[in-house]
C-alpha cells in the first residue's frame, strides 16, 4: 500500500504542463494568421447568402464591374481614335463597407481624350449600393482590389 502510495506521488510530475508566457503564445498566434487573406469578401446585398469565398468574390467584382459599365455606358464618351484599350481600376472596400477609388491606371493617350474618366469612376463608385465589408477572424477589415474596365470603340 505504502509502495502505491509513494509512486502515485512520484507520478505527478508526469501531469505538469508546460506554461507558455502569455506574450510567446500572442506571437504564435500572430504568426499562424494567414494576413494575405480574409475569411468572407466583401459583399453587396445580393452576395451576402454565397458560402463559398471564391464564389463571394466573384460576385462582388460582377456587381461592381457591371454598375461600372452600366454607369460608364451612359456618359457621352468620345474617343477621336479607334480605341481598344484596358483601364485599371484601383479600390478599397473600407472597413465600414464604402467603396473609395484609390487609383486609376490609364495610358496617357487615352487619359488625353477622356480627361473626366477618373471622375466618372469616383462618381460611379460614391453611387454604389451598400456593401457589407471583408471579415478576418470576425472582424471588419480593409480589402484592396483591382479591376479591368474594357475601353473600346471604332474610329
């Protein structure tokens, strides 16, 4: 009995955890994040119900690009040349879900014949329905992305 006694004794060290200080486990964590991702995309009204990520993104860009165009298609665009070109649009999705233009990449003979295009962006991007922002770990974050708009006309 005493000889039970004294191994289930010895045999709690067996039972100690290791203790992990709490700023060791912060950087383990951090690290293990995949910062290059989000877990949800962002996603107008009509995306909100789509499981997959890829198919969330897909239709947040399809409803984006076809307001773009539906928005651009209305302007009174004259180009002097015949034109086949390739606009790119630079945004952000906030994370309060509003959409702000950061960039457009554009050649300079095209920027030369349509001076208002950026403008016409900014404005078609401010009339967006609302969107819900890109979630990471259950939290609201900043998303980047980057968009064709196709320019094309017959001299």
């Amino acid at each position: 009995m005493l000889c039970t006694l004294l191994s289930a004794c010895w045999s709690c060290d067996y039972f100690e955890t290791e203790k992990i200080p709490a700023e060791t486990f912060y950087q383990q964590e951090v690290e293990a994040i995949d910062w290059e991702s989000v877990d949800r995309y962002p996603a107008f009204p009509d995306c909100i119900e789509l499981a997959e990520k890829q198919q969330q993104k897909a239709c947040f860009e399809n409803t984006l690009l076809a307001h773009l165009y539906s928005d651009l298609a209305d302007r009174q665009m004259e180009l002097l040349e015949e034109t086949n070109d390739t606009v790119w649009i630079h945004f952000s999705v906030l994370a309060s879900g509003a959409v702000q233009n950061t960039a457009v990449d554009m050649k300079a003979q095209l920027r030369e014949q349509l001076p208002e295009f950026d403008i016409w962006i900014e404005q078609s991007l401010a009339e967006l329905p609302a969107s819900e922002p890109a979630f990471k770990r259950g939290i609201p974050v900043e998303t980047q992305f980057t968009l064709p708009i196709i320019v094309r006309s017959e001299g």
